[in-house]
C-alpha cells in the first residue's frame, strides 16, 4: 500500500482518534504540567453575582500532540482546538436563563444570579479540573479552601456528555453540592453520589419502550444495533434488548463502536472502522438503531467517508437511522462542507421541548467584540464563519478577518441552528430548576423571621448544605408554560419527541416532530406518530421502508420456523384446507367460525348464506308448477270419472276403490308444497307423515285393485271360497288397515323423535342449509320401507296376473306402474343420501312427482282414453266381444 494511500486512510480517523471517549483521553498523559493552574480565563464564561451556578459543558477538542507539550511546557494547550459549534447554544441557553431570572424579580429578589461555565473538551482530567476549581477561591487554585464568600456555588449543571456528569459526580458529591446533567445521563452505582444528582432526561427506560413501540408500529423486527462500547451502552445491550426480542424483534447484528485510539495500531483501527462499515452496508436490514452520546453524531458523518477511501460502493446512505435522545447534531470544522445526506429521513428521540420566547432575538444579539466575558465566543466565531481575529502577526496576514457583523442566521443550519435543540432546552429549564429551588428555600428559611437584605443572605449562605433538598423536590412552570419537576429517582418528569430529520442539498438539517410519546398522558395518547408526515431516505423513493428477514407471509398463508435461523426468519406454507388467515405475517391459520366459510384465496371468512328451497327460485317454481299441475290434471281425471259414474268401463273398475285412489294422488302431488318454502315448525311436522300416510293409502288401493283382478278370476271356479273376498269386503279390509299401520308408525314417529328446524352449517362448504332434521332417520326409513312393502307386494301380485284376458284385466298396468314407482323409490334412498342442502329436498319431490305421474299415467290413462276420445268402446259390448271359456254372468261389474 501506498504512502498516499495510507495517509488518506488515516486521515479521517485521525480526529476520530482524538475526538472521543473521555475515559481514553485521560489515558494519554496530556500536558499534565497545565492542569495543576487554574482554567485559562479566556476559556471560560462567568457571571458575578450573590450566589453562582456552575455549567461544566464540553464543547471543544483538543487537537495538541501530548508528546509535543510534554517537550515544551510552554505551550498553550489549546492553542490547538476544534469547536463543536453546535455544542456553544448550551452555553447561551445557560447564559439567556440567567439573564431572564435576574430579570424577573418575582423569582429571587433582591438576589443576582451569578454563572461560572467551563469547558471539560470531552477529557476526563479537565473535568475533575473544573470541579476542583469551584472548590478554591476565585482565580486563586488551591482546591478545598475558599476565602471569598462572594463566589458562592449554589449548584453545579453539568454534560452533554455522560462521562462529564459522572466525572463531575465523583469530587462534587463529596461536598454535598447539588448537580444536574443534561443531554446523557451517567450510570451512577455510588448511593453517596448518586443522591445528590438530578437528571434533566426523562427515565431512560422510557425512551426504550417507545422506540419499542415505534419499531412494531412499522413492523421493523429485523434490525441493527451500533451502540458507544460504555456503560450506558452495555446497560442497553444487557437490559433492554431482551425486552426487545420479547417484544417480537430480532437483530442482524449488534455490534459496538471500535475503539477509537493507538491500542494496537493505525492498520488495525483501521481495519476495524471499515470492517463495521461493511457489515452494515451488506447487511439486510434498513433500518439501525444508533445508541450513543452526543458526539456520536461526527462518527455517523465519518462512514459516507470510508467509501471514498476504500474504493467500495456507498450504501449506508440506504438505512434508516433511528437515534437515542442523548445524540444531536454536532461536527467539527471538517465536516463543514461534507454532506449530510446519510441523516436524511432519520428518526431520533428527542425529550420534549418548546422554542423560547426571546431567545432567537438573543441569539442575535451576540457579537465577539461586545461579550468580553465569553471566553468562547471568539472560538466559535472564528470556525462558524471561517474567519480570524487580529490577535497575532500570523492573523494579520489572514484576508478574512472577523468583524463582528457576521448574522448566526445566515449560517446553515448544519453548521448552528438558531431553533433551540432539546439539550440547550435542558439546559436552560435546570437553571430555572435552581432558581426556583433556591426561592422555596430562601421562602422556608425566611417564613418566620424578619431581617435585613444583608442578614438575610447571611443567613442564605449558611443553609445552602440543605439546598439539595429543595432542589429535590422542585416543581414550576417554566417561560413557555410548561411544567417542570423531578421523579423520586431524581429523573425528569417528561415525555419524548419523535424527530424526523430533514437535510437540504444547501447542508441545512431540519428537525420535524412527527410525534411522541409520553407516558404521563391518557392510555389513548401515550404514543403516537404521523407516518404521513415522515420523510424517508431517497434510497426508498420516499415509501416507508421494510426491515424484515424475508418478504412478509401474504394473506391465506402462515409462517414456519427456519432451522438455524432467529425467529424473524420463517418460511410461508399456504393455509390448510378450510382455514384461513387474514393479515400479513400470521404464526398460524385458523378455522374459521360455523356460519363462515373461507375464501378461494384463503385470505378472509365469507359469512354463509343461509340456503333452503324457495318459492323465489327457478328450482322452487318449477316443482311448485308442475306439483301444481299434476294435481289439477288428476282432479280433471277424478271429474271425469264421476261424471261417468255410470258407464261401463268406469263401473268394472270399482268407483270408490278409483275415487279414493285419485283423491289420495291429487293429494300427494300437493304434499311436495310443504317441502317448499322456509322450514317451520309445523310444516316439518307434516311434510313426511302427511307423504307417508298419502302415499300408503295410494299403494294399498293398487294392492287392492291388483287383488281384487286376481281373486276375481279365482272366484269363478267351483266351491270357490274367494268369492266372499271379491268386492267391496276387500277394498275395505286393505286400504283402512295399511293406511292404520302407517299412521301408527307415523304418530311413534312423531312421539319419540320428532322432526324440526334445524340450520345445518357443515353440509354445504358455503352455505348454511336450513331444513327440516327428520329427528330418527329409522323412523324415516320405516315409513318408506312400508311404502315400499306395499308397492312390492303390488307389483308382485300384478305380475302373477298379468296374463289374465285382455279385456278384464288391467294388471299390465299395474305392474308397469308399480315397476316404475319401485325404480324411482330405490334410485331415491341413494340420491338422497348423497345430495346435500335444498337439492335434498328437490330429490325427493321428484321422487314423489314421478312416482305419482307413473300411477296416475299408467293406470288411469286408458281408461280416460276411452272414456273421452273412444266412447264408442265405453259398453258392456265392446268389454265382452272376445269370447271366453268360462262365463261371468253378473258379477262381471265388480271384479275389476
């Protein structure tokens, strides 16, 4: 590899280096000769008044080579630095609320606040420098004595980083003085130091169920996890990814920041920055949850960089980034003119936060050559608008010279926003958190005494060892008319805003609060988000995008496990037969209701119809006409026989044993409109015991009529006893007795086991078949095996007989008729058996409309032949013209 090579490698990782990780700076013994001398005054903001808060704010890195200073003391150490210009608005947050509360005189009157603001530059030694220096008199460093009482630290606000806050903790906490972190909060396990600490940060864990919530409400359950490898980071990875997993998602990978110092060489750094760089531009997921701390922020906009270097195409532009509250925006003066195209469409947690009255106009208001106790402004003047002071011969020969016209407006917004960020809001609301304490206190102290303004701060002064206590339990509304108070655990009582981040082609970032979440608010509010108002990253054309293991199980399929893999990779098998399921990504199909049936697709339960056979139906109609029908053509017949009562032909075929055989015809052929219609009660009662006693009287007037042609011929042999069996006497003894045989079947029928209603839900896949249940189908089954008895008997009489004289004998027929009426029974119990819902019922209104036609045809039709067309051929003549061996005399009008 390439000297130039190398050096273009390193370069980007060079301020990476030196930029992060408080802890491994104070490593690296820097200028350890400057820090027994007291902060530098140029690089501090400071305030007097009677009583003082302390800000410990990092917001500069230091770029100076230790080995450089270590050779030449000096050197001034910051000679070299890099402003995190975004960082300096917590300054003026800090300064602005001071500014309002002496303002204000209904806060602290008669009492000035004063400020002290130092910067830590991200390094644990200056931290515990500043933290001792709040312990030694003004300008004089002699930590642990303290001779001017006019330099009085009520409390000390300390961040963004968490390391800062519990740096700070550690000597602070000693001397009972109270302190309040923004932006991060530390992970303090020392109860002696953690009681004096109040956190302007919502309870962590909150912020962790609802970003929880905001993965599954866009269903991101295959995602990355990057997280700062320190405590606050390890507590994530240990305590609430667990909670994640239980909660339905699962992780690619979760993989912590690389170290960020010489461990073991600039190769292996190196290697390690773009090996991160490639799991995550290869990985599947989209979307990357980012745990880290504020300056977390300038390692993101370092990764569209590693590319460029290694020649490999660029892809973490393609991810949707989701950010803890603790980060913000924040670069440094290299990163200016980069862009910033990897934060577009971002998601970050932000603690709520409104814009500040006044603060804006504030803003610009600042000017270098005005504030000669900011000791950074001139810092950040000169990397914010990229120009110089005429401090040196060196600046002299600079053509851009500060003039102190420059508008923070006309910077972008990349570079300082002139829109309060959440961290400043903190800032600012902690400062009024100990004004306000501090006015509970002095109410308290004061309630019951009464002395002069100089003894009653005296008195002030002695009593602030019991400051914490009120601090504690503060609560107050703030400038903008929201509440602010503390939680038992010393965490703020607030909620957290959903941002999305928007970037420009000018390198403006715009933060848009597309929700939030709070659990302080009503079940209904606790979270909520407006997905049409999120912009998205451009690699997704601006569609929400998917972060799944696998393409989603469609409708009308359900998911399968894969071997080996987490539980956010499965496989899609189509539902089984008769179940469904109705949303994406199903663990399982389910059946669907009794009065449901599923669709083609499997997708959906379709409600059942409920079927029966209608008279609004073409199948319906059809048998109620020709049930209709047949029936009026036998009661034309039965007319036409009484009207010719008295002809021969009607005479030889016994009248009454005829009129009470077409009447039971005309009966069954209506019987089949109790089978249509929906099923009542009462219909269900009647339909087969009203056809089974219609159609017994039926079959037992063949039977008789076929006896009676057969005992008639028996009869005309000598010593006959049959003769007192022909006529009448017969007719009466078989049609009464099976017509009884059937109706006490039918009333047993009706005792034990009734027919009713019933709504069949499974005989038909989608349809619900209202009918009649038959209660016994043995029941059913005797009814019609007696019919049956009857018919065969019938038939088989009739075809004994059939071979009688032509003339006299209308067995034929019979037997035609019965043949077919026992064909269309037995081709009936199969078909009924295997038709399902209203068909079932059609089955059997066919059987009884063709069996009825097959009586009504084959028996009757001859003789209403010659009745009508033939009545030449109706006399005693024409019926005796064949000759016979034997003679009838007069008996012949009653044998047939």
């Amino acid at each position: 590899m390439s000297t130039k090579r190398c050096f273009y490698l390193m370069l980007p990782f060079l301020f990476l280096i030196l930029l992060l990780l408080p802890q491994t700076m104070s490593d690296v013994p820097v200028a350890t000769c400057n820090f027994y001398y007291p902060l530098p005054i140029s690089h501090r903001y400071y305030q007097p008044g009677d009583l003082s808060i302390a800000g410990i704010i990092s917001q500069v890195y230091t770029f100076s080579d230790p080995v450089t200073f270590n050779q030449h003391p000096s050197h001034n150490l910051l000679d070299e630095i890099a402003f995190v210009i975004q960082i300096y608005q917590h300054t003026l947050a800090f300064a602005f609320a001071i500014m309002e509360i002496n303002g204000n005189p209904q806060i602290l009157p008669n009492i000035s606040l004063g400020f002290h603001i130092y910067n830590s530059h991200f390094v644990a030694s200056w931290t515990y420098l500043a933290s001792l220096e709040l312990l030694s008199t003004w300008s004089n460093f002699t930590p642990n004595y303290k001779c001017d009482s006019k330099d009085n630290i009520i409390a000390v606000i300390g961040g963004p980083d968490s390391d800062v806050s519990f740096f700070m903790a550690t000597i602070l906490s000693n001397y009972k003085i109270p302190q309040l972190g923004y932006g991060s909060s530390p992970v303090i396990n020392e109860p002696s130091q953690q009681v004096f600490f109040q956190w302007m940060f919502p309870n962590i864990k909150q912020q962790y169920v609802g970003m929880l919530q905001l993965l599954l409400l866009f269903t991101w359950t295959w995602i990355g996890i990057i997280f700062i490898e320190d405590d606050n980071g390890l507590r994530f990875v240990q305590k609430e990814l667990p909670k994640f997993s239980q909660g339905g998602i699962c992780f690619d990978f979760i993989e912590p920041l690389p170290p960020l110092y010489f461990k073991t060489g600039i190769h292996e750094m190196v290697e390690s920055w773009v090996k991160l760089y490639l799991l995550i531009s290869d990985s599947t997921v989209n979307v990357v949850v980012l745990h880290g701390e504020i300056h977390t922020m300038i390692v993101l906009r370092m990764f569209p960089r590693i590319p460029v270097f290694e020649g490999i195409p660029s892809k973490t532009n393609g991810k949707l980034w989701i950010m803890t509250a603790q980060m913000e925006f924040t670069s440094i003066p290299l990163q200016r003119y980069w862009d910033i195209d990897i934060l577009h469409g971002s998601l970050a947690f932000a603690t709520q936060s409104k814009e500040l009255v006044g603060f804006h106009n504030y803003l610009q208001m600042r000017n270098p050559y005005v504030e000669t106790r900011d000791g950074f402004i001139k810092d950040f003047w000169k990397q914010a608008f990229d120009c110089s002071f005429s401090t040196s011969f060196k600046e002299d020969n600079v053509w851009n010279h500060c003039t102190g016209k420059e508008k923070l407006e006309a910077l972008p917004k990349s570079v300082f926003d002139m829109t309060i960020s959440s961290h400043s809001y903190g800032v600012y609301n902690a400062a009024y958190a100990v004004a306000y304490a501090l006015k509970s206190m002095r109410s308290s102290i004061l309630k019951h005494r009464i002395m002069s303004e100089e003894g009653q701060k005296k008195l002030l002064n002695q009593q602030l060892w019991q400051f914490h206590h009120y601090l504690q339990k503060v609560s107050f509304n703030n400038s903008v008319g929201e509440i602010i108070s503390f939680d038992q655990n010393g965490n703020l009582e607030a909620g957290f805003d959903i941002i999305n981040w928007i970037t420009s082609p000018n390198l403006s970032l715009h933060r848009v609060k597309v929700g939030k979440f709070d659990l302080r608010a009503p079940r209904d509010q606790v979270f909520s988000v407006s997905a049409a108002a999120i912009r998205w990253p451009k690699t997704f054309n601006q569609t929400q995008p998917l972060s799944l293991c696998n393409e989603p199980c469609h409708k009308g399929h359900s998911k399968t496990k894969k071997e080996g893999k987490p539980f956010c990779c499965y496989n899609c098998l189509p539902c089984p037969r008769r179940k469904v399921s109705n949303q994406m990504d199903m663990d399982f199909c389910y059946q669907c209701p009794e009065d449901h049936y599923p669709s083609k697709a499997q997708d959906q339960c379709i409600p059942k119809e409920i079927s029966f056979l209608s008279f609004h139906e073409p199948l319906g109609i059809t048998l109620a006409i020709f049930a209709l029908l047949f029936s009026s053509i036998t009661a034309l017949v039965l007319k036409v026989f009484i009207q010719h009562k008295n002809t021969p032909i009607v005479k030889a075929n016994n009248q009454g044993l005829s009129y009470t055989l077409l009447v039971s015809l005309l009966l069954s052929f209506l019987c089949p409109l109790l089978f249509i219609g929906r099923p009542q009660r009462a219909t269900c009662l009647l339909r087969q015991t009203a056809f089974g006693i219609i159609f017994s009287v039926a079959i037992s007037c063949v039977v008789t009529k076929t006896l009676t042609v057969v005992l008639a011929f028996m009869a005309t042999r000598p010593n006959s006893q049959m003769r007192s069996w022909v006529g009448k006497r017969l007719a009466l003894f078989i049609v009464p007795s099976s017509s009884l045989i059937q109706t006490i079947l039918c009333i047993v029928w009706l005792v034990s086991s009734a027919p009713f209603p019933n709504l069949n839900m499974h005989s038909l896949p989608t349809e619900m078949v209202l009918e009649c249940n038959e209660g016994s189908p043995v029941m059913f089954y005797c009814v019609l095996g007696f019919i049956g008895l009857l018919a065969m008997i019938s038939f088989s009489v009739a075809f004994l007989g059939r071979n009688l004289p032509d003339s006299f004998n209308e067995a034929k027929f019979i037997t035609l008729s019965m043949l077919l009426f026992c064909s269309v029974w037995i081709s009936f119990v199969p078909a009924y058996q295997s038709t399902k819902g209203k068909y079932t019922v059609a089955v059997e209104i066919f059987s009884i409309l063709a069996s009825g036609v097959g009586l009504l045809t084959l028996i009757f039709s001859p003789k209403v032949y010659l009745i009508l067309i033939r009545p030449e051929l109706n006399n005693r003549q024409q019926l005796m013209r064949k000759p016979h061996k034997v003679s009838y005399r007069n008996q012949s009008h009653n044998r047939i």
